[in-house]
C-alpha cells in the first residue's frame, strides 16, 4: 500500500534561522583569526533585540555586536517596520569563557589525540532518491525557500515579500519506495499589506507561488522528478490568512531549534545535538558531517541504495565508542550491516581530530551552513573576507561543504570488491 511522507523548510528569515546565522557568523570570525577558538554561543532573537551567549577560548577579540547586525541586514531585515532592523536592534553580549573542566577533556599535548568535546550519538544519512542523495521532500521544501528570497531580492515578479516564510512538500510512495507524486505543497511567505483587502491580498499571493514560484522550483529538477508536479497538487499558500508580522518580531527565535531541517527532514534519524555556534570540537557538529559523508559515499559507490550512519562518543575519550550501519535491507553487497560498518571503520578515522583535518572543519566555513541545511549542498571553493577593528582584514580561500564530496567512492569500491 503507497504511503506518504512530508518534510519542512524554513527561511533565511525565520526567527530560528536569523539566530542559527548569528551564531555561525560569530564562529566563523573567530576561526578566521584564531582556528584554534573553542566556541558554543547561542543566539536569542526578538523584538528589537538580540540576546548573544555561550562560551569561546580565543586569542582572537571580535566587535560582536557590529558582526550580528550585519548578518541581520544581510538577511534583509533593514526596515523598521518589521520591528527588528540589524541598525537598529540592540545586541547584548553574554559570552564567557569556556569551563577549564570541559577544555581539559578535549585540549592534548597530540592533536590526534584530541578528545571528543561532548558525549552523544550522531546519524549521517543518504538515499539514491535525489542526485544529491537528500531525502525529496526535504530537498523540494529546501528549493522552494531558497527561490522565493531570490524573488524577493529581486523585488521584480514578487515585490511584496519579506524575509520570513516556511515550506512543507508531502509525496506518496510505492511500497518500494519509488516517488509516485506530489500530494500537498504549504508555502507560508511574510508580505507587505499592499492591499486593504485581506482576500485580494491573498489571491495574489497564492496565485503567484503557483504560477511563478513552483514552475522556478520545478526547472531545477530533473525531468523524471518534474513529473511528479501534477495538477493534482493540494495547495496550502498562507493557510491561517495574512502573514504581515512576522521574523523576530512574530515569534522569538533561538539558535539550535530546527536540527530537522538542518539534516534529512524527518528520514534517517538524528542524535538531538544542534550544530549552529558550535566549532569542530563539538562533535554534534563535526561527527554528523563525517557520518553524512561517510553514508552519500557508500551510496554513491554502490553498497546500498540508503544508508544510516550512526557514530557516538564518550566526552574525552578520542575513539568514538561505536560506529553502526542501516541499510534498510537494501545493500548491494552480500555483507550483513554489522560486517558493512567493520569495513567502514577501517577506511574512515572517526577520532575528533582526524575529522577535523579530513574534512578541513577548522576553517570558518559554518555561515553558508545555518539556513536550507547543511547536508545536500555542492561543495565548492571560494574566499570569504573578515574584517575587524581590533584585528585588521583577513582574505581566506576556503572550502565549503567538503562532507559533501564523492571522494572515498574508488577506496570503497576497492574495499567492498564493486
């Protein structure tokens, strides 16, 4: 019998995503001018104010304030009458230094000998169902937000948006798990009130993600998943009616609240740690990019259709305490699972700092990270600037994504004999 299945998306502009790139722009500063800085900030948004917290162990000092408006406007918060402006919200910064107890468990006179920043369980996870090996709907929800902020930053063919707005794809599935169809799209946008009437207001904007947002997001698949776009689609735009107040001002909004949507939508599963605000270290972060990276490879190589990675650690401790495999009865090889992920251990090094080095995670990479998820995304080289009053500016050429990257396919391929 078909079943459905739906994932959710969010926006640059929710309030959890202003914070979660708050978060990951502050990190990124220190890294850029200390790689060695220890962090864990938080970030609380609301009206007209942003609450900075956590810990850090740098060299380095940042004018902390000037980088959160920045990242505010950047978003395109910059009116006052959205009530939260990156020039006119105040910033209160809470950050201390990080406890000398946790620093001791991780800091080593070896590097390698690093230990894990917490202890947990991290899941990485891929599926042959997308060319990027992102679970669909996720991965349609993700499109659909990222094309409605360009439309907005062009301001031409839908010039009443603002920067607040979800998204939500529900497919059917074959009992072999093949995409049928498309049952329900829900795209919920912040606008002006560009009209007097709520019911005209509403027409035109559900008529404008139908006719100009969704053929955009379409062009981008592939021509076997474009068929799943049929006129059959249910179509919830704005379902609660006018959506003016919105972002910070609408609803408050903290670092780490949509670890979802940051990973596979609700597939696979996920060991409950945020990422935003958080270096390498902290192996929530680093362990569920090496555990992703490990799944989108064997996938790739062929050992199994999906995959589910999970990896944990003891705070301290440098070899993680377990590294499992899932491949829901659909590997390729005549492996078990068990006999997949003692394989696996032997061609990847799951200590806190081989990660680090393998991945090139002590770069300031995490912005480009904190909104449409951090896995599915092209890897990709490219110099990013930072400037500070206390510091001077730096230019670094950096790679972005690199657990996203096909390169272990040939030593896998090798290992399991394909």
């Amino acid at each position: 019998m078909a079943y459905l299945f739906t994932s959710e998306s969010v926006s640059e502009g929710h309030p959890d995503k202003v914070a979660d790139q708050i978060s990951d722009a502050l990190l990124d500063h220190f890294l850029a001018f200390d790689p060695d800085s220890k962090v864990a900030c938080e970030t609380l948004v609301t009206t007209g104010q942003v609450v900075l917290a956590g810990e850090v162990k740098s060299k380095t000092y940042l004018d902390l304030q000037n980088i959160a408006r920045e990242v505010i406007n950047n978003i395109g918060y910059t009116k006052g009458e959205y009530q939260f402006s990156g020039d006119s919200c105040g910033v209160i910064s809470l950050i201390h230094e990080q406890s000398q107890d946790i620093n001791q468990g991780v800091d080593r006179v070896s590097k390698e000998e690093q230990g894990a920043g917490d202890q947990g369980m991290m899941f990485g996870y891929a599926t042959k169902e997308t060319e990027n090996y992102m679970p669909l709907a996720l991965d349609i929800s993700h499109k659909i937000l990222q094309t409605l902020a360009e439309l907005r930053k062009e301001g031409k063919e839908i010039p009443y948006l603002r920067p607040d707005a979800k998204a939500q794809v529900t497919i059917e599935y074959s009992d072999n798990d093949v995409p049928q169809r498309i049952v329900t799209i829900v795209v919920s946008t912040q606008h002006d009130a560009f009209d007097e009437n709520d019911d005209t207001m509403l027409s035109r904007i559900k008529r404008d993600v139908i006719d100009i947002l969704i053929p955009r997001v379409k062009a981008q698949l592939p021509a076997d998943l474009q068929k799943l776009f049929t006129d059959d689609i249910q179509y919830h735009i704005n379902p609660t009616g006018k959506f003016v107040i919105g972002g910070p001002h609408g609803d408050t909004g903290l670092t780490g609240r949509k670890i979802i949507i940051d990973t596979y939508g609700g597939k696979g599963a996920h060991g409950g740690g945020a990422f935003s605000g958080k270096d390498p270290s902290k192996v929530d972060r680093s362990g569920a990019y090496a555990s992703r990276h490990i799944a989108k490879n064997l996938v790739a190589a062929g050992v199994a259709d999906e995959v589910l990675v999970q990896v944990s650690y003891a705070i301290g401790v440098v070899e993680p305490t377990s590294i499992s495999i899932n491949t829901y009865g659909k590997a390729n090889v005549d492996l078990t699972d068990g006999e997949i992920a003692r394989v696996v251990e032997k061609l990847f090094d799951m200590r806190p700092a081989a990660i680090e080095e393998r991945l090139k995670l002590r770069n300031p990479i995490y912005l480009e990270t904190a909104v449409y998820g951090h896995m599915g995304k092209q890897p990709r080289t490219t110099t990013k600037v930072f400037e500070s009053p206390y510091n001077g500016r730096i230019e670094k050429e950096v790679e972005l994504f690199t657990w996203e990257k096909l390169d272990y396919i040939d030593k896998i391929k090798e290992a399991f004999s394909l």
